[in-house]
C-alpha cells in the first residue's frame, strides 16, 4: 500500500502501538496525516503551519501528537 497526500518531503512517520494499523506522518507541507491501513486516503489531517520534520506519537497518552520543525 502506498500513501500519497502530502504534497510534499514526508520527513517522519511513526505507528501507533496502541493500534499498529494506524500511522502519522508529517511533511514539509505543513501538515500531518493520521492514515489507517485499513484505507488508502488519510483519515485526519492537522495544519501545523510550518513543516512537521520531527514527529512521535505517545504510548502513554493516545491521541497526543508532537511536532517540532
């Protein structure tokens, strides 16, 4: 499967251990993309405004995202 939204660099992806069939990736275009596997379009997406090079999901907390340019 192959996912193609961003626009541009996608920069990081992490799983989530909490469901490993979802993913969050984050692009130099400013956004980042919650995906499941079980689709092929993203199923969220968040403007960060700037790009999200750096991005990690949380075991302790599900739902909390963190980017950092």
């Amino acid at each position: 499967m192959q996912f193609e939204e961003h626009s541009k660099r996608v920069w990081s992806v992490d799983y989530s251990s909490i469901d490993p069939t979802r993913l969050v990736s984050g692009s130099d275009d400013g956004t980042i993309k919650i995906w499941t596997l079980n689709q092929e379009s993203s199923i969220a997406s968040i403007d960060c405004k700037v790009g999200a090079a750096l991005l990690a999901s949380s075991a302790r907390f599900p739902g909390v995202l963190s980017c950092q340019q």
